[in-house]
C-alpha cells in the first residue's frame, strides 16, 4: 500500500485531518501523518482517533520542520492558520498582528519541507489581511497589502497559486460554512490544483440533490425546558429573536405563542392560541420550522430547509420544536401531540397543522434559521439553542443544541471523539475544518494520481 506523508500544521480537534484520512482510505493509501497543535486539550482529541499518527503539542513557532515524522518527502501539508483575528464575526473588536503571525509559519515550513501540495484554509475575509493601525484597526487603503505577500512568498518558493472560496454545504455537510481556500502546487512535481466538483446544489437540480438540512443533526429525543417554567427567565433580547422567528415564518400564527412568550396575553389568548390561524378552507398546513441565532447580527431567522449557518466556537443557536396540533379543536382528545405520537383520528377535512422548529442563535439581533436549512457557521462558545412547544399545552420550550448535535452538523463522524468539558468540545468543534471540505478536495486530487 502506497503511503501519503501529510502534515497537519494547525490540527485542532481533527476536522480536516478526519477528511484528508476518510479519503486516503478510500483510495487505500496509508497516511503517516504529522499533527501539531498548540492547545492540548485539541491533541488529546486527535490522538484519540488517530493514535498512529505523530503528536506535537507546541506553538508552530518553536517546531523545526525537519524534525517531524512526515517530513520527509512530504506530499501535503495542510495549514489552517487561527482565523478569529482576520475573521468578521469580530465586528469592531480590534485586531492583533500577533494573533494573525502563525499564518507566516506556512511559507517557513514550505520553504524547509518542500511539500509536494499545499493547502491553506481560513476565513474569507484572509484575503483583506492588512497592517492595522495603532488601535488595531484594518487600515482601507492598506487592505490585503499582506495577503498579496503571502501569496508572493509562496510563488517565490517556485509554487503555482490559486484560491477560492467554498461552502460547505455544497459538499454534502448541514452547515453553509463559507471558507477560503488557497492552493499552491510544486512547479517541479508534474501535479496540477485541483478543485472539487460540488456533491450538493441549493435548491437542487437535475444533477445534483439539495443541500442536506438542519434537522438531519437534532436529537429529538432530548426534551426542552418550558420557557415560561425556567428558574432564569431568557434576556430579554433572546425572546425578541424568538419573537422575531415567529412573525417571520409562522405569520398570523405566531401572535399567541409571542404573547405567550412574554407572559402579557389574555387568559383567553393563551388557552386558545392556535385560534388565529386560518388555513382558508385547507386546515392542513405547515408552519414553517426556523432556527434563530443568540448573537450578532440584524436579521438572523433561516428556514430548517437551509444549511445551519457558520458554526464558531460558541454555541449560538436554538430550536423550536415541532407539535401536532388540531385546528379544530371541539374536544378535549383534540390535544396537541407529540411527534412520536400517533396522528388523531383523521376527519374528512384537514385539520392539523404541525407547529414546526426553529433553530435560535444567541448574541444576536433575530435571525432564526428554519431546520430544514443546513447549520450556520459555529463559533467556539455556546451559542445554538433549541426551542420548541409543549405538546400538552401552547407553551414554548428550549434548550441548546448539544455537542454531538454541533458536531454532526459540521460533519464529523457520529463515532467521533472529543475529549475535555463540554466548553471544550464546543469550542473543538467551532474551530474544525468540516471534514467534508478536506474530503472532497483530497479525494479529487487522489482520484486524479490513481487514474
């Protein structure tokens, strides 16, 4: 079996290597590979699905290259430099050089390693990388004055060059993750950049299916807590986000539950909230499920049939869950029902309506993102919070998505480990490359060394 040496410069908890050895597999090739990682809580992590790989938990900075196992030789090296201090979910937090300076690590190690291919990944905004002023402000008319030496850097070093940005979702992951890719390919080795064709369409068309959704990676069987019986009552801006949700894909629908939410409706209201929808004669009808975001931003609603948005190293999002509810309801056995309930007896018109989920995202202004959507991006905090309804009863209720859910959205295997406190893994799973994105690439590049 032909052997890949790889080196994996900023590990982390193992996304992109997962990709990168799913598709060596898949072409029977063995991988002997090199894993650097400064937090070791990440290295921990790694090691405990790749134990045969080498280990080295220290900065980038204090590494020889020449020392590590994959060195020799090396076929890919993989760099994933932080991307928090170029990245714009910092909004008008100031930069620091010193946080963006490990990127630099990647043109010392091609220099000494010499690797056959390279591939950078980070956030799209990588390529606005500038001096900052004195206050560690991006300056305008200095933007992307330093990506372009970079990119120089690795042309001097006798390297083709070419990037793109990608999403996730169109590789068959239930997140939209926006990311850049840079490749840069040794003139000398007779290869060529390859980019991946996409898995997956938005919408989805002849060819290709539709993105895969959020509700694909929720656990349905986890209960939620009733808003209105939390010991600590939600922020305020979290219910208005909540609220926000609501009107934007339940319309008419959503004033009883919103008045409900706030505990200042009438007792006629919140006894009889689904008395103001109107199916106009077709009593069967959807209310569309949504996630809604904690933090940053405007608008911040998606329907479930999309992605979930970029995950970071929080957990930002929330959820509404789904209930089965009679339109009519004359009787008591006309209760709202769970979904893993049986249907009531079906009359000759259309009478339930399923009260559908939303995904919610703290720290934000709105946007809630329906589940049928693929996962925003995550962050390394917790920031994803499922809100959903009492079947018995209109009452909402919520919680968090948990660390299994975070990582089946960004698309890592359900056997996955992660090891540390559930901060810990948030935070892992927030800063992982979506092993699909390493996957495909690698596996297109593969495909074309074995044809």
């Amino acid at each position: 079996m032909e052997k890949l040496n790889i080196v994996d410069m900023f590990c982390g908890g193992g996304g992109e290597s997962t990709g990168l050895i799913e598709a060596a597999q898949e072409y029977d090739f063995e991988v002997n590979m090199s894993a650097i990682n400064h937090w070791e809580r990440a290295i921990e992590t790694h090691a405990k699905n790749y134990p045969f790989a080498e280990h080295r938990c220290e900065n980038v900075q204090h590494i020889e290259p020449h020392t590590l196992a994959a060195s020799r030789d090396t076929d890919l090296m993989w760099a994933s430099p932080g991307c928090q201090h170029f990245s714009s979910a910092r909004g008008g937090k100031p930069r620091s050089e010193d946080m963006r300076s490990p990127a630099w690590e990647v043109i010392r190690f091609a220099e000494e390693l010499r690797p056959k291919r390279i591939i950078i990944e980070n956030v799209p905004e990588f390529r606005t990388w500038g001096p900052l002023d004195q206050n560690g402000r991006m300056i305008a008319e200095c933007k992307g004055r330093t990506f372009r030496a970079f990119i120089a850097g690795l042309r001097s070093l006798n390297y083709v060059v070419d990037w793109r940005v990608l999403c996730a979702a169109d590789y068959g992951a239930p997140t939209s993750r926006r990311r850049l890719f840079i490749q840069a390919v040794r003139k000398d080795c007779g290869k060529r950049i390859i980019w991946p064709e996409p898995t997956n369409v938005k919408g989805g068309d002849m060819l290709l299916p539709d993105w895969r959704s959020a509700s694909e990676i929720i656990d349905w069987s986890i209960p939620s807590q009733i808003i209105s019986k939390r010991k600590k009552p939600l922020a305020a801006a979290t219910l208005r986000r909540i609220e926000y949700g609501m009107k934007e894909f339940w319309g008419d629908a959503a004033v009883p539950f919103i008045a409900k939410l706030y505990g200042t409706s009438t007792a006629e209201s919140l006894d009889r909230p689904l008395s103001t929808i109107s199916c106009s004669g077709a009593h069967h009808m959807l209310i569309t499920p949504f996630l809604c975001r904690y933090n940053k931003g405007n608008k911040r609603v998606h329907t479930i049939e999309e992605p979930l948005p970029t995950l970071d190293c929080s957990n930002r999002y929330g959820i509404v869950e789904p209930f089965i509810s009679a339109i009519c309801q004359t009787s008591a056995r006309q209760r709202n029902r769970k979904l893993t309930e049986p249907l009531s007896t079906i009359c000759t018109k259309q009478e339930h309506c399923l009260v559908s989920p939303m995904l919610i995202q703290y720290y934000g202004n709105g946007h809630a993102v329906p589940l049928d959507a693929p996962v925003p991006t995550l962050t390394t905090k917790d920031r994803y919070a499922l809100v959903g309804t009492d079947s018995n009863s209109v009452e909402l209720g919520f919680r968090m998505l948990q660390p299994k859910e975070l990582a089946a959205a960004t698309g890592f295997p359900e056997d996955y480990v992660f090891t540390g406190t559930k901060v810990d893994v948030v935070k892992q799973i927030g800063n992982a490359v979506p092993p699909n994105f390493a996957r495909a690439m690698f596996s297109q590049i593969l495909k074309e060394m074995t044809a």
